[in-house]
C-alpha cells in the first residue's frame, strides 16, 4: 500500500477517534450514603474543576479537613464558583452527603456557602 494511502488511513482514523464524544470518569453519590451533613471551615484548597468533578478542601473547628466534591467542572462553573472565587483562609458551608466511613472526612455537596453568596452546584429539584 502507497504510503500516502496509509497516511490518509490513519488521519480518517484519528479524525473519527476525535468525533466521537470522549467518555469521562465519572462517580454518582454512592460512599455518601452517610446522609445529610453540614460544614463549617475554612478554605485550605481553593475551588479546582480539574476532572470529572469540582474539588475543594475545609478544615472544621476540629482540626479535621474535609475533601469536598463538587458537580462537575462546567456546573459548578455555570452555579457561579469558579476557580478563585473564594479566597484561601475564607470561611466556607458546605452542605451534601457524607462519605459512609465516618473515618472518611469526604462529602458530595449539593450548596457551598461564602459571605453572602450561594452556589448551588446541583439546584433543588
């Protein structure tokens, strides 16, 4: 086969990978079935939508912190909490489902709360 016939074989190939809508990793809700919980803390990893969901990090009056998961990156991006909205050391709500390992400071969250404003990253139904 001519290798300009090979060429035009692997760019119809690559052109066709490229088309097809890419499959993300995604998780639903299961490990947060530990029900709903609300927390306060402060801000020590700011917002990334970075991967299949927003990620951000709290730590509670306890000392404890918390990785929280957002909705995915365009969502979160549309509730209006974008990377840098909220500064580092601001306190923080969050409210969603807890992770079912109480060992586990995780949660899928629903509401992220800073000063006035309100995200809510998956809208009440």
């Amino acid at each position: 086969m001519p290798r300009f016939a090979q060429f035009l074989i692997l760019l119809l190939i690559t052109s066709a990978w490229w088309a097809v809508p890419q499959v993300q990793a995604h998780h639903g809700w299961s490990g947060n079935t530990a029900g709903e919980v609300e927390v306060t803390g402060t801000l020590v990893t700011g917002v990334s939508l970075a991967g299949a969901h927003g990620t951000l990090q709290i730590e509670d009056a306890d000392g404890n912190v918390w990785t929280i998961t957002l909705a995915p990156g365009p969502r979160t991006h549309r509730a209006g909490l974008r990377e840098n909205t909220i500064p580092l050391g601001a306190e923080v709500t969050v409210i969603g489902e807890r992770n079912e390992n109480p060992e586990v400071y995780e949660a899928k969250v629903r509401r992220v709360i800073w000063e006035d404003q309100v995200f809510d990253v998956y809208p009440p139904r």
